[in-house]
C-alpha cells in the first residue's frame, strides 16, 4: 500500500508500542504492518523506530536473545472542543455505554473517559448539565450473558490468516448442538453482540453465527479465499436477523396505520415502494426466514401477503393457529 504517508506508519508503530507492555520486536512490527497491507522493508522499520525514539520515550530490550522496543503510552493533554464537539462526545458517550459488556465497547468507552479526564474543568461542567438536557436513547441491544474472549482471539486471526475453523455451535432456529467448519470472513457487531460472517460447509452457505453461541473452536492450517463482495450479497438476502434459504419476491400490500409505520420507519427493508392512496406495497427480493413471517403478523390485519403463494399461505396458518388459542370460531 503506497498512499499510506510516513507519519502515518510511524503513528501507527508508535500506537503497537504503547499498547503492548511486553514490546515487539522490528519483525514483528514489519508483520503487523504487512498483515494490514502496509508493504516495507525490515530497513524502513527500523528507521521508523530511530526517529519515533527521537521524539518519544521508545526504548529497547534484550529478551531470549532479541531486540524488543517499548514504548510509554501517549496521550493528548487539555485538547480544546467546540460546543458541536463536545455534544457529539456526550452522544457516543452515552451509546458506547450500551456496549459496554463488549470489549471494544468497553475499551472504547474507556478511551471517551480518558479524553473528558484531560478536558478543562469548563469542557466538564457543559458535559454535566447535558445530563438533564439531552437523552440518547439506543433500542435493539443486547447483552452477552458470556462470551469467552479467546474465542475471539481465534476468530480474529483465522480471519487475518484466512485459515478455516472447527466449531461446536449452538444453532438456535433449530435448538440443536452442531460441530461445523467454518471459513470466517469477517466479524460483524450486531444489536449488541459479536457476530461472525462465513461460509459454513454443513449449510453448504453463508451463515451469520453468534459468538457467544460457539461452545468450541479449534484454528486449523486449512486456508481459503474470501469471494470478492459476498457481504453485499449476502445482505440482500437478508431481511433483518436471519437469512434464508430460497429467496423470493416479497409483495405485501400496506393499509392504515401500518402504512404509515412503513413509509416513516421501515422503508429501508424494501427494495421498492409503490403508495397509492390508500395503500403502499412493499417489494423485496429476499430469502424466507422465521422472522419475516412473525414481522408481517405484528401488523395484524393492516398487510396481506400478496406474493409468494407459499408464504400467503403460512401466514394464513399462523392466523388459524392464532384463532384456536383464543377459541376464536
């Protein structure tokens, strides 16, 4: 990667230093560096630590033979914000608490303290009185009841070294223990909870697997190559949570109140919106799953499924279902 400037590399090896007390030797910072498509040479690297060292407290080591360098962390002091700034601060702030039982949640609400710590005592008090003055308020977030951190450590580095992984995975749609293999592409933080995105071989597809949910893991030498695209692909297919299997074309015809709710909040599900007068069709070209069919039903009598037949005809048995628990005749 040619455009990435010198300070930038030098900032970034810097960064590396300060955040790992055990230091890093010039190889492994070339490593980290390359791994992240930073392409230098083992000479440039050492430059780079020559005149970090010039200007911050870096230092060296002898450790089992090798040269480590350690660094002091640093850190901005007095940093002056502008109202507008400080309101944003307050906001990611008060969402970051949300995630707080993540751990880059948690570090990163860290990193907010940290900053109002060093503030002038001004920057503080504005801070204080937003308390009363501005709510944020963060829906859909979940708490992990636990999450084994070296699950992630695994899924982190499977996916940098495109290395495939065993896992025994509790499957929730279908409350049943399943070992799996896995090519991990990418981590995803949805609504609260880590998620990993990949092609799983026993579905023969690509799953969104709750981390909290894999019971085992094992890092394999197996490698494989990530298709160009596939999350943009893979959330076309997706409605919400879930993801399907056969995918359709979704046809539902809005009334009342429930048109409104659409038009004002969910018309970004759809790929296409028609309104009429008294009516609007929502279209989407997407994969059944369990959760499509319960989002219909929570609009009650304002939506009739009008495509595909398969799925008019599953809400239909929802609703009949529904009678016979209310001893509706």
């Amino acid at each position: 990667m040619s455009d990435v400037s010198q300070v930038e590399r030098q900032l970034h090896i810097l960064a590396l230093l300060s955040e790992n007390s055990q230091g890093f030797t010039a190889e492994e910072i070339l490593h980290s560096l390359r791994k992240i498509g930073v392409d230098v040479s083992g000479k440039t690297v050492r430059r780079d630590i020559d005149y970090i060292s010039k200007n911050f407290f870096v230092y060296e080591e002898e450790k089992d033979g090798n040269t480590v360098y350690l660094a002091k962390k640093y850190s901005a002091q007095h940093v002056a914000f502008s109202i507008s700034e400080l309101l944003s601060l307050y906001f990611a702030r008060e969402v970051l608490n949300s995630y707080r039982r993540l751990d880059v949640g948690e570090t990163a609400t860290k990193i907010i303290e940290r900053i109002i710590a060093s503030m002038p005592k001004i920057s503080k008090l504005y801070l204080d009185t937003l308390k009363d003055s501005m709510k944020v308020n963060v829906t859909g977030i979940n708490s992990e009841d636990y999450l084994d951190p070296q699950h992630l450590i695994i899924l982190k580095e499977a996916i940098e070294e495109a290395k495939c992984v065993k896992l025994e995975y509790y499957s929730f749609n279908n409350d049943e223990m399943t070992n799996r293999v896995l090519e991990p592409y990418l981590m995803e933080i949805n609504e609260g909870c880590w998620h990993v995105v990949g092609h799983c071989r026993l579905r023969n597809s690509t799953r969104d697997l709750r981390v909290s949910r894999i019971k085992s893991i094992i890092l394999t030498n197996e490698t494989f190559k990530r298709p160009k695209n596939f999350y943009e692909n893979y959330k076309k297919s997706k409605f919400d949570k879930l993801s399907g299997e056969e995918r359709v074309s979704l046809r539902l015809r809005f009334t009342g109140y429930a048109a409104r709710l659409i038009d004002e909040y969910e018309y970004e599900k759809a790929d296409r919106i028609i309104k009429e007068n008294d009516y609007l069709i929502f279209e989407r070209k997407v994969a059944l799953s369990p959760e499509i069919i319960k989002w219909i039903l929570s609009y009650g009598a304002e939506v009739k499924v009008l495509e595909p037949e398969g799925l008019r005809e599953e809400v239909i048995k929802q609703v009949k279902k529904m009678g016979e628990v209310y001893e509706v005749t």
